[in-house]
C-alpha cells in the first residue's frame, strides 16, 4: 500500500506548474499523462527535483537518470491516487473498474460534445458563454450499433406562410423519396442515422457550417467552441462518414471552417471522400475589418471545402452577375448587351514567341472604316500589336477568328485621346461568371447580411450570434445544384436556419422546387431557426416543412443536467435518474449514502455535471423506432400513424 504522503508529495509538485493544474487548479490528470507520453522536458525537470520521486519513476544507468514513463502513467492512473472527492464517487458509483477509470480499459470512447444555449434579450456574451464540458463516454461496439437504430419521431407539425397545422400525410415522389422540407430537433449525429435509410445515396448537397475551434472569444455558432483538438476531429469524422452515405453519386458536401482547423479537416475530408474528390477550396472574406481578438494577423476570411462524392460527375454552374458587373455593359439592349473591349492581349501567355499564329498586322482604312488582313492601299494604316512600353505583344484571337468577327460587325478600331489606333472587339454580356477560389464582395459580409439581416426578420432583435452571410450560402447552392430542380440540401448543423433561407430564396428566383433538410439539437431550434424560416416563406409566400423531434427518453436527464445551477438542483436529479432513467450497464443499482456525500463534497458544479452524465446510458437518448409499441413510452396513435407513414416499409423492421 502506497504512503499517503509520497501521493501528497507528488500532488503538490504536479500542481506547482500551472501547466499541470485544471481552471479550479487541481491537478489535470490527463495533461500529466500525455506530457509523461510524450517524454516531456518540463515534466521530466519537475520530477527530478525530488529525489524520493526520482527514484521512485527513474532508473540510474551508467550515470544517467532514464525516465520509466510506463511506470509513472500507470501510477497516476490508479483509481487510488489524488483519491479526492470526485474519484471517492466515481468508485462508489462504478464509473471505475478494475482500478482504473473507464476510459483506460481500451473500449472505444464516444465523444459526447454538448453546445452552449445561444442567449435571449440582451444578456452579454460573457453571461451567453460557459465552459465547455466534454462527455467522454465508453460503450462497446455493440452498444453504439444500437445508438445508431432509427428513433421515434414526435411533435410533428407543419408551417406554411400563415400557419401551424396538424401532419396528416407525408409526400413522396413517384421513385418513394420523401418530398417535404424537413426541420429535425435532435443530436445530429443520431438524427443522420434516423434518416439513412430513407435518404441513402438521395441528397444532392450537403452544407455545413461546424464548430470552429477557435482558439479564444471568437465563435461562429450558439456553440462553445473550446473543444480540443483531437474531440474536434472525432466529432466531425463520425458525422462525415454517415453524411458520405446519404449523397447521391453527384453529390457533394461544403464545409465552412475558419484557420484554426482547415488543414486538418482537409485531410480528414481526404480520408473520408478520397483525396481526388476535391473539387476546390473557396476563401470568403466574411469579416472585411478583421477579428480584433486575433495576437497576430486580423483574421477576414473563412474556407469553404468542397468535396464530391465520385469524381467527375458533379456540374459547375456559372454565377449570376452583380449589378456592379451588369453595369459595364452599356452597349445594346435586353439579352443583347455587350462592351467593348481592348482587342490586345495582355498578361501570361501574350507574347508572339507563346501564341506565333496571334501575331499579325491589320490594316484600316479610316474613310469608309474598311478592316482587312492585307495591304490594298498606301493609305491603309497597319496596326500591330504592340504595348505602351513598344512591346510586341499578340491579338486576342488568330487571322481567321478576328475575320469572322469582322464579318459580324464584331470589331471596330478607333483613336485614343495619344492618337493611337486601337482595336476593339465585342464582349457579350454573359449569363454569369465563373466561380472563383476567392470571394471578396461585400455581399459575403456576414455582419452586413447575416447578423443585421437576422435582426431585420426579427423586428431588431438579436436573437442570435455570427449567422452566416445569406449570399455566401445561397451562391454555393446556385453553384453546385441544378438550375430549378428539385434537389435536396441537407444542413445537419442548422443555427439560425441560413440554409433554409437560401433554398426559399433560390427556389423563389428560378422556379425550383429544392428541398432542404435541417437538423439542430438546442432549443433555439423552435425559436430562432424555424420562426426564421417561417418569416422567410410568408414574406416570400413560398414553400411550407414539417417540424418534427427524435422522442427524449435520457435526453430530458440531458437537458436537466446541462440547466442546473447548483449542487442541490444535480443532487435533486440525481435522484429522478435513479428511478426514471436507464443507467450505463456499470453503474451500480443501488446508490450508496457515502456516494451522496462524496458526491457534494465535490462542491464543483460542472464536475458534478460531467459525473451524472456519465451515469446515463447514451443508447438510450431517444426512444428506439423498435420500442414504438412499448407502453413505457407512450407513443400516442397519431405518432404512430405518423412514424409508419415516414419510414414506410422499413417500420416493420424495426419494431
């Protein structure tokens, strides 16, 4: 049995260093074993100090001192040392096994990542934001394919521009793809899997809009965006690899992601969709200023990664001019607008050793405006192509293109201001232009049409923080899917209903009858995203989407843990889970007095937190489709109808 005091000895040294230490300066466990992993100079240094500890994790050979690593993690793993309150309550309760925490036995670890709540009236942004909490939670492989089985859904209604109604049907199409706008409340990674069967290999495009990541203050959701590095990516990978499935093999999926992580998740995208599938990477300047909260350069852009699901099938459309570019052309009427423009070739690629068949003389006859390729007459003038600098340089289209062009009264040459004769040729106005990999317009700026625009629906509330700008989104699905089709756009990362906005908008603009799908799990969903849209659609007087919900079961714990204010209201739950929740198959039934104590004496409220969610069992979030008829549950008659109508023949199954 180890001395107490040597385990005191080794906690105080570990918390001298503040690198060591948590927000509430305890020792941050997990930090110390991954620096110990990672053979860390400055942990190294701290333990030499000491030289009860030196010989007790290090081992003299030929006059050096040898690190045991192995020998130190599985020391300050053991459920018996820094045996405070919270570990005494997690042996009490069985969170530990074997002598060691759950998340060292080697089963795999769900990452639970839960957001803060975005904020009502006018709380400031310090009250809006908490510290993040982490749910790390073990299951076995077999208990997370039971997370994964299609949930009952509840709540159902539908909004049209002037109304709530009842849901009696749900439409199809003629192949038996489901043709309602949808806006789904749940955990999106669940509510991806609810829908896979119904929607596998159906949606055309999926917009995203993640956590970002950011280190510090700045943030681009109603999330807190202090996750960790690694969480992060666990967190993105489980949801891509389910999204990959449901896009058709035309398919494609965009991400918005900031500087902090677009590497790592290209690489991952790389992983998941194959490297070749990249159709480009788009930076949009979002933010013209510059973030202020940034220690070095002021940070105005996002990327927008973009992936197809096979390679070479998806179509590119061409972007609808601004005004700003519509107005150059001021020659001609209608359709038929054009301008004119240098016939001179300039930039890369523009000398007569690169193009030898654009280099040539064309001569001009000022009285009758007679063009030609050949001298007829000394008082042609010859023009060559040459610079301002004399530089010979080339014409933009070889002798029998500009002929032809001449042909059609495409050409015209005339003096400027120096008396130079220069060519012109015609420039019709296009039906739009070709994306470019860099977005610079104002109308990007998300303050000017995200956040003001957001406000504007909502008669000058803020209701919530850094939506995306409306033309960013509604130009990437102009882009991306058919002119006027029927495509579904599916957003699992819904906000303040962006995505929904701009499929109304394009649908509104060109006929189409695109479908958009949203998924969001916090309670400004009914609020803030589904009022938005139905503030879209009166205004527009367009389109109508039911609203339904994955049924709560542990999810009502859920939302009552991450709600609480003190030790009391946790203990108070506690005791509900006790009787009305499904517990993790380790936890043991009965709860004993002395955990209780424990328990409080934590007196760490997100600590305590963390604990009681651990105790609940995540397959058991939302009640299973195949528990329909489960009197526990009380799924009424009319969810019932509900849920055969929209999992169809697939009901069976599963029940």
């Amino acid at each position: 049995m180890r001395k107490p005091d040597f385990n005191q000895k080794l906690i105080k040294l570990l918390e001298s260093n503040p690198n060591f230490v948590d927000g509430a300066g305890s020792l941050h466990r997990a930090n110390v074993r991954d620096r110990a992993w990672k053979l860390d100079p400055e942990l190294i240094s701290l333990l030499l100090t000491d030289q009860e500890i030196e010989a007790k994790f290090f081992t003299e050979i030929e006059g050096r001192w040898i690190f045991n690593y192995n020998i130190f993690v599985d020391y300050i793993t053991d459920k018996n040392f820094f045996a405070d309150s919270y570990t005494k309550f997690r042996n009490k309760i069985g969170l530990n096994i074997d002598g060691k925490y759950l998340r060292e036995r080697g089963e795999v670890a769900l990452v639970w990542p839960y957001k803060d709540c975005v904020l009502e009236g006018g709380q400031t942004r310090e009250e809006e934001k908490r510290k993040e909490i982490f749910f790390n939670e073990i299951l076995a492989p077999d208990e997370i394919n039971r997370m994964f089985d299609p949930k009952v859904l509840t709540n159902w209604k539908r909004h049209t521009a002037n109304s709530e109604q009842d849901v009696t049907d749900i439409q199809r199409d003629e192949n038996g793809t489901i043709r309602e706008n949808l806006i789904i409340k749940g955990n999106n990674l669940i509510a991806l899997h609810t829908l896979k069967e119904q929607f596998r290999e159906k949606v055309k495009l999926i917009y995203i809009d993640p956590p970002y990541n950011t280190k510090g203050e700045s943030s681009t959701f109603g999330y807190n965006n202090s996750f960790n590095h690694s969480s992060w990516l666990t967190f993105i990978r489980n949801r891509l690899e389910i999204a990959k499935d449901l896009l058709r093999d035309d398919g494609l999926i965009i991400i918005a992601i900031d500087d902090e992580e677009q590497a790592y998740l290209a690489v991952l995208c790389d992983e998941i969709f194959g490297r070749l599938n990249h159709i480009g990477t788009v930076i949009v300047q979002s933010k013209p200023s510059g973030r202020t909260t940034d220690s070095y350069f002021a940070t105005c852009h996002e990327y927008l990664h973009i992936y197809s699901k096979q390679v070479g099938l998806p179509a590119i459309n061409f972007l609808e001019l601004t005004d700003k570019q519509k107005s150059l052309y001021t020659e001609g009427t209608g359709k038929n607008l054009f301008k004119w423009r240098d016939f001179l070739r300039t930039g890369g690629l523009s000398t007569p050793k690169e193009r030898p068949n654009s280099y040539y003389p064309i001569y001009f006859l000022p009285q009758g405006e007679q063009i030609s390729l050949e001298r007829v007459s000394d008082e042609q003038i010859e023009i060559l192509p040459l610079d301002s600098n004399g530089n010979k340089r080339v014409w933009r289209k070889t002798p029998p293109s500009f002929l032809k062009h001449v042909n059609d009264n495409e050409i015209k040459i005339e003096q400027n201001r120096s008396g130079q004769w220069k060519v012109k040729i015609i420039d019709k106005i296009k039906e739009g232009t070709r994306p470019k990999s860099v977005w610079t317009d104002s109308k990007y700026d998300a303050s000017s049409h995200g956040t003001k625009l957001l406000k504007n629906l909502f008669e000058g509330q803020k209701v919530f923080s850094y939506p995306k700008s409306i033309n960013a989104v509604k130009d990437v699905i102009e882009i991306l899917s058919e002119r006027g089709s029927d495509d579904i756009i599916l957003d699992f990362f819904a906000g303040s209903g962006t995505t929904a906005h701009a499929v109304l908008g394009l649908n509104k603009q060109d006929n189409g009858n695109r479908q958009f799908i949203l998924m969001e799990q916090m309670d400004y969903i009914e609020n803030v995203t589904v009022k938005r849209v139905e503030k879209v659609m009166k205004e527009q007087d367009i389109g109508d989407f039911i609203y339904c919900e994955l049924m709560p079961y542990n999810e009502v714990f859920m939302k009552r843990i991450q709600s609480a204010q003190s030790s009391e209201d946790l203990l108070d739950i506690w005791r509900d889970m006790s009787k009305d929740s499904v517990l993790n198959w380790y936890v043991k039934p009965q709860k004993p007095m002395e955990a209780e104590e424990h328990f409080i004496a934590i007196n760490d409220v997100e600590k305590q937190k963390q604990l009681l969610t651990a105790l609940l069992d995540k397959n058991q979030l939302y009640v299973h489709l195949s528990e329909i008829e489960d009197e526990m549950f009380a799924v009424s008659e009319a969810d019932k109808e509900l849920n055969q109508a929209f999992y169809g023949e697939g009901l069976g199954d599963n029940v």
